[in-house]
C-alpha cells in the first residue's frame, strides 16, 4: 500500500518533527502579533489561528513555485480582495427588521476572520458578547476596540452564540 505512512516520534522530542515544529512557530508568532497588533484579548487565540492559517494558505510561499498552498491544493488561484486586519473596527449593518426607527443602523464590532459556513465575516461583538456572521459590515483598519473601555474579555466565547444581524 502505497501513501502517507504514520511514523511516530519519541515524547518530548519536537526535532524529530523539524517541518511540522517550525510551521507551528511561524503560526504562533503570526498568531502574537495580530493579537498584540489590535490589543485583542487573548482569549480570541484560536479565531487568530484559523485566520493566520487561512491567510497563509492563500500567500505566496517558496514551497510551491508561482502558487500559494491553496493553489496547489485546488487548482483554483485564490481570492484575497476580502482580506481585512485581524482585529480591525468594524461597523455591521443591521436590519431593519431588528432595529427601532430611531436605532443605530450600525452595530461595532470586531473583526475575527470569515466565516467557515458562509461567504461572510466573522465578527465579535462587545456588548452584547456574542459572534455574528455578516457580509455587509464597514471596515475601519487602522482603529481597534477599546477592551479597557467596552470589552467583555472575562466570558467565553461559543459558537452556539452565532447570530446574523447583517
């Protein structure tokens, strides 16, 4: 049989694993400075570490000539013109079937990734701690959330929480 074959490494030995140890290190640091980048609470790490994962797989990388990752695993060159900062502000259009006349038609937010379900963003929302899916948002890259102000960094975020205001 022909294929990938398991080979096992002996514990606590990360340099008998030298590809896969360095690619992890590459991810952690991208992961450290996008969350230090924007001050995003680190309890976000593993939105940080989808994102950096599929940004990269969409770079260019010197593993595979004239393509990215995804490329080569696809065949199909990837799209990046939705690619926004981790973490960014982001203004997310809410409907009017659940706002009030006078009401903000516009909810803060901040930006976590896109979707896995869904052509969409990933947003966290601070005040009402929970994560919304939504494709129309407004994205203001330079500007982060204020955590010291607004954020509610002491609960757990869960994916049963999703909703879309958008």
């Amino acid at each position: 049989v022909e294929g990938i074959k398991r080979q096992l490494t002996a514990a606590y030995t990360p340099q008998q694993n030298g590809v896969s140890e360095r690619k992890n290190r590459t991810l952690l640091n991208t992961v450290r400075s996008m969350i230090s980048a924007k001050g995003v609470p680190k309890q976000f790490w593993p939105e940080a570490i989808l994102w950096a994962v599929y940004v990269l797989n969409r770079s260019p990388t010197s593993s595979v000539q004239n393509m990215t990752p995804e490329e080569a695993w696809s065949g199909m060159k990837p799209s990046v013109h939705f690619f926004k900062i981790f973490g960014c502000l982001a203004h997310v259009h809410v409907k009017d079937v659940n706002r009030k006349k006078l009401d903000s038609r516009s909810k803060s937010c901040v930006l976590l990734g896109v979707s896995e379900e869904s052509k969409a963003y990933k947003l966290y929302d601070p005040i009402d701690n929970r994560i919304i899916i939504s494709r129309d948002a407004i994205f203001e890259e330079s500007k982060g959330w204020d955590w010291n102000k607004d954020g509610k960094v002491d609960a757990q975020v869960n994916d049963d929480e999703v909703s879309d205001v958008g």
